[in-house]
C-alpha cells in the first residue's frame, strides 16, 4: 500500500507537470472503485486550470477555481504521466488530459482507490476526524502522551491510527519504534512522557528521511514505457525478520500485529 512518503512523493513530481496546465478531457473508464467515481467530474472538471496540487495524509488534491479532485491511491493505486496517445491497460481507470497532450493516469489493479470531486469550499467525511500531519508542528510528545493515555491497544496500532496521526503506514511504524527503542507491542498507555517525545521525533526523521529518498517504490514518474521506476531503500527492521539486528545482532523478530507484519529486536526494543 502507498504510504505517506509515496504519495507525497507523487504529489511532488506530477505537480510540475499539471499545475497551470488545463483540463480538456476527463475519461473514466471505470467507475466501480471503493466508492464510485464522482458522475459529475468529468462535467465540472473539464475546461479548469490545475492551480495547485495538495495532500491532507494519503489524499491527494488537484485544485482549480471552482473545485478540486481528491484521489486516494488505495492498496494498489498509482498515478502516471504520460502522452495523451498511450493505450490505456486493463487497469487505466480515469485519465485526466491537458491542453499540452500530455495525461495524468489513475492505475489501480485491485480498485480499492478512490476519486471524488468537491466544490470550491466543500469538505468531506473521510477528512473530517483526521488527527494532525506527523511532520506538522501540533504532533509532538504532548499531543501523542495525552492521546495515548488510559490506552491499551498496542503502541504500533495506536500509531497507524489515522484519529491520532496519519499517514504513519506499517513500514514507518515498524522503522520509528526502532529507532526510538519501544516494542512495537507494548500498550500505548503505558508509554512515559520522555519516550513520547522520542517517538514523534523518530517518526518525524523516519518521515522525512523517506520523502527525501523518493519513498520505498516510487521513484521517477515519467518513462518512455509509461511505467513508475522502483529502487529498494535502506530499512533497518521492516522486511528483515530472522536476520540479524543492525545494532546489536541478535535475530530480529516478526509476528503479526493487528494483522499486520511487526517487526522487532527484543534487546533494543523494550
């Protein structure tokens, strides 16, 4: 799934190739997404200059005057620049064409993503009970200790929590209790004032560290075959169960944790 890394990555390489351009064409192909695709995008859309491109956690925003598109990747979602004239694949949904016959592609294989349109103004559910960004100011140590109080669901599931931070995916949330030293399984209640301050500074740097790197998938956006470009970044513990611990080398440990492969060393995590 997409984290937060990758589609801030996303939002910053096809901002270049959209922003002050206009929409001439909105094709969907299919509309059976999580959620149908908004019926009147293509109506609304079509004729309006692309003004800016934002984020709110895995949301993404193309804007214009009168309104704007939010798109969520979903499990498998990507989005692609690429010449008006490519043939669509089987899993090109909706394309977005530009007066400069270039297109922006909404792929997605398993069809989880979502595309919605919203006038100028108008908010939505899904952004309605977000907690704040982890890279913004309001998430620090005082926010993340008064959330957690009283909480016994396990401190890695208590971060990818979306009501309490978003975007901290389950790569980054195994990588951040690494490097702040707290077992991925521990109750979130029990978690001192000190080691808060040591985890949103962690998921801070593991954040930013990521989104400097280009994410872990994508890494360019525009190829002659259409295709995003991948490279592997350097993880400490996510993916390295039954390998030795990069500080101290005793085998790392992996179970699963809200469903979810964890990650862990029980000599530095505690």
């Amino acid at each position: 799934m997409p984290e937060l890394p990758e589609v801030e990555t996303t939002m910053r390489g096809i901002a270049s190739h959209v922003i002050g351009r206009t929409v001439v064409a909105v094709l969907v192909r299919q509309a059976k997404l999580r959620w149908p695709v908004s019926p009147e995008l293509g109506q609304l859309f079509t004729g309006q200059e692309i003004c800016s491109v934002s984020r709110r956690a895995k949301y993404l925003f193309l804007e214009s005057e009168t309104g704007r598109v939010m798109i969520h990747l979903g499990m498998s979602g990507s989005l692609r620049i690429l010449t008006s004239d490519l043939q669509a694949g089987k899993h090109d949904h909706v394309d977005f064409v530009f007066d400069n016959r270039t297109t922006l592609r909404f792929h997605d294989p398993r069809r989880f993503g979502s595309i919605f349109w919203l006038m100028a103004g108008e908010g939505h559910t899904l952004l309605d009970a977000l907690g704040p960004e982890p890279l913004a100011e309001e998430f620090n140590a005082d926010h993340l200790f008064s959330r957690s109080r009283n909480k016994k669901v396990a401190v890695k599931q208590f971060i990818m929590n979306a009501h309490n931070v978003v975007g901290v995916g389950n790569i980054y949330a195994n990588e951040a209790l690494f490097m702040a030293g707290i077992r991925p399984d521990r109750s979130a209640g029990t978690i001192s004032y000190q080691r808060c301050r040591r985890l949103t500074e962690a998921i801070k740097q593991v954040l930013t560290a990521a989104i400097r790197a280009g994410g872990t998938t994508l890494k360019d956006f525009v190829r002659e075959d259409g295709n995003p470009g991948y490279f592997k970044q350097s993880l400490a513990v996510y993916g390295r169960g039954g390998l030795p611990c990069n500080r101290c080398g005793r085998v790392l440990k992996e179970e699963r944790l809200g469903q979810r492969a964890t990650v862990f060393c029980t000599r530095c995590q505690r």
